[in-house]
C-alpha cells in the first residue's frame, strides 16, 4: 500500500511540474501590449470597485476575466510626474520631473522642460525589439527644448513610432469658459506688458536725448521681446486655448485650437486605426485617455445619461471607448495574444468646478484627492490586468502595487531588459499577477509631492501590516478635505503642516486614514516610525542631483518651441477626419 501510494505521489509530482511547464509555456513571445491610462479618474467612479450607480461594463468585463489590483499607486497625485513614473519606472524626482515651486506639472506646450532624452522609456526598449510603437491621446511631458523643431520631449523621441493627440492636457480653457487661473494670469500678464512697455518707452526716449548710451540693435531686441510676450495671448477664444489646446500627428500640429466635440471621435479613429494598422506584428500601444479630465467634452449620444451630471456621462463615455477597443481586439482574433491594461493616472480632482459646477470624481472610502500629497485618495487608483488563456479570471491582489511596476513588466514580456545603469523602483508584476509568488515586490514605497517627500509605506510581509507615515500634509480648510482658495489645487510647499512625529495609520484596518495611531494607541509605535525614517534616509542616498524640468524657466511659456501651424502667432488649422470603419 505504501510503495502504491509513494507511486502515486510520484506521479501527481510529475504531473504539477508538466502542468506549471505547460502554464509557463502559455505566455506568447512578444505579445501584442495595450495600456489604456484615465486621466483624473478615482477609484470609486468604477463598477468593479464598488460603484453602483455608474455604469462601466468593459471595464468591469477586463476586472471579471482578468486581474483586479486594489492597492495600486501611483508615484504622484497629479499628470506629468505620474506619467514619468509610469513611463520610466522611476520615481519623477530621478528624472527631474518632480517640481521645487507649485507649479506641479507642466503648465505650457511651449515650455522648454520635460520628459529628459536621456531617459528610457518602456517604449524605447520594445522599439528596439522589434515593436510596432504608438500613442493616441495625452502626453503632458513636453515637446520641445529651444526651438519648434528639435522635439526633445516629444513622443516620437521616446521611442514611439506614431504621435497622436495631445501634447500637453485638457484645461477649462480648451472649453468655451476662462478659468480661474486663467483670469488671475490675463491680469498679471497686462499689468507686466505694462511695466514692460513703459521701460521700453524710457530706453528710446534715454536713447533719443543722449542719456543711456544703449545700442540702437539692444533696444530693437527688447522691442521684438515685448510684442512677443505681448502677443503671447493671442487668441480668439481663451487666453491658454490658442498654445495649449491643440492637437499634434507625429511632429506638426493639425488642429489649433481643438474642437471638443469632435477631439473624442478623433482619439478613438486614430487608436483603432493604430491596432488595425500593425496586427500583423507585435505592437505596443499606448492610449492615453482624454476623459475624464475637466471641462468633460462629451459627444451628444453620452449627454444626460448617467445619474451623475457631466462627469458621470463622461466616464460612461470612457468605458464605451475601452469596449471599442476591445472590440477591435476580438474581431482581429488578437485577445489571446493581447495583454491589456488598464488604470488612472491618479486619483479624482475632487476641487474641479465651473460656475459651482462639480466637474471631479470620487475617490470612495479614500481620503484626499489630486495634488493632495500623499493622502490614499489622491494616488490610489484602479489597476486591471487582462489576458484571457494567461492570466487567471476573477483574480484579486491586494499587495501594493505601483504604476512604475508597468515598466519592468512589459519590458521583460516584450523581450528586452531592463536598464541597469539606473534605479528603476518598478517590480516585474507577472509573477504576481499569475500566482506564482504571494508578495508584492515592495517593501517600501514613497509618496512625494513635487520634490518633497510627503509620506512613505512599509508593507510588513511576515505579519500582513501596511504601515503608513505622513510627514507633512496639506493644510486643509476648517471642516473640509480641501485645500481651495487662490489656487487649483492644494501646494506642496509653503502653507503645509508638518508632523514630528509623523502621522501614522495601518491602512489594513484603516484604509481611509481615519484615525491616526499614536504611542499610547500603538505599542509597536515607536518602532514602526524608525524603521520607515530608516527606510526613507536609504532611499536618498540613491537619489543624484539632475536638472530641474517642471521650475523657473523651464515651466514658462517660449515663444521659441511653440507648436504652431500656419504663420506664428496666427497659429490655426482644422483637422479633417481620418476615413475609417464606422465606430
């Protein structure tokens, strides 16, 4: 009995090993790769993690046959360091796209900061595998560094093939309305061509009359500097919509300003023609939604729809266009051979408003929102992986996970390797996503709002604890979680609260960072807080100095760089529709 049953065990032995070969052997070589990223999106705007009363079935059909993330992060609470991080794997202070002033994130298409050349993305790596390359939609990393053509930002030198969309993000402006930035910046730009043309007037009048021995060619240069800055407002619908509100293919602009209620047809032609274009080779590609970012452009089959005003028929929109997408991938008989992901770049804006109009979304149970630091609402966000016949379906992880983990992960399925001359702070997700290991690959993870630090996590494997310590955080107004006043979103500098001992919570037993812990509350209080000091000492001194891409002069608009078709300033063109199927 015994030699029948160690035969027996024997034999099941072999056959787990032949089915975890058979398993390994299930992941095609260079798949095709499709990451589809919401812009501005919160965790609790989705069926499939807890809404109920919007209606996201494409999304929530990838969470039911693919894997469900519920402690994905992202690497900052606002655009263009999330989207370094996510495209990069480090996290933005590395790169320089991390900023020292409150501007967060780049305000112009003509700024001369952004996405540094000297940085990989994924999408340089699977070029070089041999990857059809492509992004349709918003980038916000910048475009250029000195003059229109040089393209040092630009998608196309990043590893893409093809450029689609926006070049910078959505603002109020790209609508019919001026926002509240946009009017304080028209008065501060009037009052400096003001200042600026007076001083101008002085020069030649001191030239005229002998008294400033200033060369007639330097008054000439500083002319031309005042009509440009003067006319760097130019346009006849919003005082940021003629330079920021446009859309690029590859290198050359093809609509300024945008029409938004024909800019969501537009990205969804192009993202569909993309798949068609190149599924007979491998392909990565990059579908960087518009939706559901403020003002909301909505096409009229979406308006009114949802039971949530325009934001919620936005989302509602959004999800159609994943379905489209998967659509496509379904009729090509692509999906085997497909992964797909999907996300937000961070939490919803919870500020976001037109004429006490709420434009933001919800972040569920988690506290804070976008530009808010290090609070749970502002960087935890929806985090879906889908491959049919791969990965198992109806899958749940709730192991921190980080936009950056996106990087190593496509890289090694795409055949390349990962950069070793660099920090990546990115794990490899498969061999969590297919059950394969039980733990997330990080221990630590760092939460910063621009340069500064604001929070850090410690993931403490061997009793299953989350630990979480903010250092500093916003200051909120009196019985509110907001921050709004002056500005569109709360600072990371300046007007903060600092916490010595930092605020400390267990996110497993409470999420929403409810109730701070304290010594007399926490035994282990003291211990918890220096070992994450310890940890966050460590992981500056893995930190080099580089230049600053989202501060001073790299973050002001330059005529220089702008992208303009047509004769600059009178920048204006109309894009024709591209013929395709019927969507």
């Amino acid at each position: 009995m015994n030699n029948l049953q160690n035969h027996s065990n024997y034999w099941l032995r072999v056959l787990v090993l032949c089915l975890s070969f058979q398993t390994s052997l299930e992941i095609p070589t260079k798949p095709n790769i499709v990451l589809i990223l919401a812009d501005d999106l919160g965790i609790g705007d989705v069926g499939c993690y807890g809404n109920t009363t919007l209606r996201t079935p494409n999304i929530d059909r990838l969470a039911r046959e693919g894997v469900r993330l519920t402690q994905h992060l992202a690497a900052a609470s606002v655009c263009t360091p999330s989207r370094a991080a996510f495209l990069t794997g480090r996290y933005p202070i590395r790169s320089g796209m991390a900023s020292e002033t409150e501007a967060q994130v780049l305000l112009w298409t003509a700024a001369s900061g952004g996405l540094p050349p000297n940085e990989t993305t994924f999408a340089k790596i699977l070029q070089r595998q041999g990857y059809a390359t492509g992004l349709v939609g918003k980038w916000h990393l910048g475009v250029s560094c000195e003059t229109r053509g040089d393209h040092c930002h630009h998608p196309l030198n990043h590893g893409f093939d093809y450029f689609y969309g926006m070049p910078l993000t959505l603002l109020l402006d790209c609508g019919t309305r001026h926002s509240q930035i946009c009017r304080a910046q028209r008065a501060e730009h009037w009052f400096y061509t003001r200042m600026l043309s007076l001083l101008l007037l002085l020069l030649t009048l001191g030239k005229l009359v002998r008294i400033l021995p200033i060369p007639w060619k330097v008054i000439t240069c500083f002319a031309v500097c005042v009509l440009l800055y003067f006319i760097s407002w130019y346009s006849s619908y919003g005082c940021l919509r003629h330079w920021n509100c446009i859309l690029m293919r590859n290198h050359q602009a093809c609509e300024q300003s945008m029409a938004l209620e024909r800019t969501t047809h537009l990205i969804l032609r192009e993202a569909l023609s993309f798949i068609e274009r190149n599924k007979q080779r491998p392909f990565l590609f990059f579908l960087s939604l518009l939706q559901v970012h403020a003002p909301l452009p909505t096409t009229d089959n979406f308006l009114g729809r949802s039971r949530h005003g325009l934001y919620g028929d936005n989302v509602e929109e959004m999800d159609w266009i994943v379905g489209k997408v998967l659509d496509i991938l379904d009729r090509e008989g692509l999906t085997k051979d497909t992964l797909v992901y999907f996300a937000s770049d961070h939490g919803a804006f919870l500020e976001a408003s037109l004429e006490d109009t709420l434009l933001g979304g919800w972040n569920g149970i988690y506290k804070g929102g976008k530009g808010m630091g290090g609070w749970e609402g502002g960087i935890r966000v929806p985090g879906i992986f889908w491959w049919p016949g791969v990965l198992p379906a109806g899958r749940v992880i709730d192991e921190p996970t980080s936009l950056m983990d996106v990087y190593p992960t496509v890289v090694q399925l795409g055949g390349g390797q990962v950069p070793r001359d660099r920090v990546i702070d990115g794990r490899d997700l498969m061999p969590l996503l297919r059950g394969h290991v039980p733990h997330s690959g990080h221990e630590f993870l760092f939460h910063y709002c621009g340069s500064r630090m604001h929070a850090a996590r410690w993931y403490q494997r061997e009793s299953g604890q989350i630990w979480k310590a903010h250092f500093e955080t916003p200051t909120f107004l009196e019985g509110s979680v907001s921050c709004y006043v002056d500005s569109a979103m709360c600072p990371c500098y300046g007007s903060m609260t600092r916490h010595d001992p930092p605020l400390l919570f267990e996110l497993s037993a409470d999420p929403s960072e409810a109730k701070p812990l304290s010594p007399s509350s926490e035994p282990s209080f003291h211990a918890v807080v220096s070992r994450i000091k310890e940890a966050t000492q460590e992981h500056r001194k893995t930190l080099t100095p580089v230049p600053q891409q989202l501060s001073g002069s790299s973050n002001t608009w330059n005529p220089w760089p702008q992208p303009c078709c047509g004769t600059f300033p009178f920048c204006s063109c109309q894009e024709s529709p591209l013929p395709h199927a019927e969507l």
